[in-house]
C-alpha cells in the first residue's frame, strides 16, 4: 500500500461584512474568488460564522476593515480566525487595513489602558499567525504582536497621485504636528525633495477630538501645500490646520490621508474648510453620506493583493517599497 499527498499550497481569501467591496476587489487582482461563508447576527447581537469549503491546509487570508460600528467587526474578524484554526488552516493571516484602536498606543496619564496592544493579543490568541495592516498611527504597534506584521505603506499610490496632478515644483509638504514630521519627510523624499513645513498645535487630553492649531512653522506662502495624515477621524485637527495655511499665505492645500474614518462632521468640515482636494484611499468603507465634491478615493487593492501574493509565495514585502520600508 502506497500513501501520495498533495502539498500544493491553497491560498483562500476570507472576509468580513465590515467592506466586502474591497475584498472583491483583491480577489479580482489575485484572480480568485473571495471564500463563501454564512455569517448573521443572532437577535442578542452576537455573531455567527460558517466557511462553506474545506479549509483545512489552507494558507488563510482574513480580510476586515473596521468602520463604525468598530467593536462589532473586530469580533466578527476574531470568530473568523477562530473558526480557521479549529477547521485546521495551515497558517491565518489578518488583514486589518485599518488597525482598530491603534490611537491608544500608549498610556499618557495613570490607570489607562494600551488597547492597541490588547488587539494585538486578541488576535493572537484567536488563531492569526501574521498581521497585514497599513499605515498604523505609530510603528511602534508592529511590536504588540508576537509575530510577523507587514506593515504596508499606501504613501505610494499617494505621493503618485499628488504628483501626476499637481507637479512637484511649487509643493510643500505640510505635517500637521511635530510628530508627523518623519513621515512628511519621507513625502517629501518622494515629491523629489519638496520643502517640509508643520503646524504647531496644543490638545487636551481631556476631551477627544478636538486640536488647537497655532501657526506654521515652515515657508508656505504662495506654494501649493500637501497636508498629510495617517487618518481623518472628525476632521477638526485638520480643517483647522488648513484655515492656519490659509491665513500663513498658503496656496492651494490639498489633503492627503490613508484612513477616511470621516466620522460626522467630517465631510461638511472638509467640503468647507476650504482644501482644494482631499485624497484617501478606501481602507474603510466611505458610505455615500461620508463623500463630497472635492473627495477623491483610490484604491488600496492593488498593495493589499501585492502583499498577499508576495506572503503567499514567501517573498519579499519590502520589495514592493523598491526596498527601503
């Protein structure tokens, strides 16, 4: 008697409610199909989830972006895992293309939590064995999770867009806090060196969501400025930011984000802030009353299927950067 085994890799791309559109289109880049699944809520809210293939063996993709409401998603994507792994899947990877809770990466004062890194445990101990994400609110989160994280970076797609649309000649990037400023370094680095600029601005940390911008600190008069963040929750920090560019001699701004959370009011602080336009990529569902005139969104499928290709095959993840990540 003789015992053959297949070990052809399988590759499956699972995802959540949260943005099925996305997922569609990463399938449709992979060219595969996202893997059927029943999935409901009982009247009491909780969440039920059935994979309608085998997956045992598989190299599981778990896709699941985290919009309003975030709580219910994240423990949508944690039933998925775990439902992988007891269906035995060879090795489960979460893809969070936006990282839930990722501002609270820190404790600021006593008797506060680190949710970022409780996500990162939950995850874990439901079953993932590697996290794909983009553009966390700080780097440091890749270290909460006891595994490999590919953190990819969406400023490509981006700095590309301001680029065949704007030039780069007469460009300012513009931070909007002195803690953003190595990231505008590297927008600067892929506007072909443009000038750097930031906002000085106070918060309290008492009450969320709300910034005091103050000046800038940087040459902007006259220039078009490209004013970048990681996400766009409220949009106050950043419609204030614009209006201190305005009043400094600033040209046209644009504002560049990777996150559109556009939590109300949002949309109605962008469309009047007074920013020529606003760039985001769709990492988070932007429902048809989050949209404006002057929003443009481009689409983060192509890296996220890039990411799972190279993951799939045991590639290199930094050579989608041209090898500097």
């Amino acid at each position: 008697m003789s015992w053959t085994t297949d070990n052809q890799k399988n590759l499956m791309l699972f995802s959540g409610r949260a943005h099925p559109e996305l997922a569609e289109a990463v399938a449709k880049e992979l060219g595969i199909q996202v893997t059927p699944q029943t999935a409901r809520d009982f009247a009491n809210g909780e969440i039920f989830v059935r994979f309608e293939d085998s997956v045992r063996g598989s190299d599981a993709f778990v896709l699941q972006s985290c919009p309003a409401p975030l709580n219910k998603w994240l423990m949508e994507q944690l039933i998925m895992i775990d439902a992988l792994k007891r269906g035995s899947a060879k090795r489960i990877t979460a893809i969070l293309p936006f990282y839930p809770y990722a501002r609270q990466d820190k404790k600021h004062r006593g008797r506060e939590p680190i949710s970022a890194r409780l996500v990162a445990d939950l995850l874990k101990t439901a079953g993932a064995d590697r996290i794909i994400t983009v553009d966390l609110h700080t780097d440091q989160i890749q270290g909460f999770f006891d595994g490999p994280v590919d953190h990819m970076h969406a400023q490509g797609q981006l700095a590309e867009y301001v680029k065949e649309h704007y030039g780069t000649d007469n460009v300012t990037v513009v931070s909007p806090d002195s803690g953003r400023v190595r990231v505008a370094e590297k927008w600067a680095d892929a506007l072909d060196g443009a000038p750097l600029a930031f906002i000085h601005k106070t918060r309290d940390p008492l009450v969320p969501n709300q910034v005091k911008s103050n000046r800038v600190v940087g040459e902007v008069e006259g220039r078009i400025c490209v004013l970048i963040d990681d996400m766009i929750d409220t949009g106050g920090t950043i419609a204030g930011a614009v209006r201190v560019l305005k009043d400094a001699g600033a040209g046209d701004v644009i504002i560049a984000t990777t996150h559109g959370v556009f939590s109300h009011p949002a949309a109605e602080r962008l469309a009047s802030c007074g920013a020529k336009e606003v760039i985001a990529t769709d990492t988070l569902p932007i429902t048809e009353d989050k949209q404006f005139e002057n929003l443009t969104v481009l689409s983060i499928a192509p890296l996220l299927a890039q990411t799972i290709h190279q993951v799939f095959e045991n590639g290199s993840v930094t050579s989608l950067f041209d090898g500097v990540a």
